[in-house]
C-alpha cells in the first residue's frame, strides 16, 4: 500500500518537526 507508506512518512515528519525547529532555533542563537 504506498498511500499508507506516505502517511506513515508525512506523520513521523511532522512528529520530528518541533523537535527540528526547535533544535534548529537553539543552534542559531550559538
């Protein structure tokens, strides 16, 4: 099923995402 493997992308993306703004925030105050 690759419309389920796509969902299964999109949602560990957007689980990562806040993670990676936030790690990309701190890093640019350095």
């Amino acid at each position: 099923m690759p419309l389920q493997g796509m969902v299964k992308y999109y949602y560990s993306v957007v689980a990562i995402l806040p993670e990676y703004l936030k790690f990309r925030e701190i890093f640019e105050k350095r």
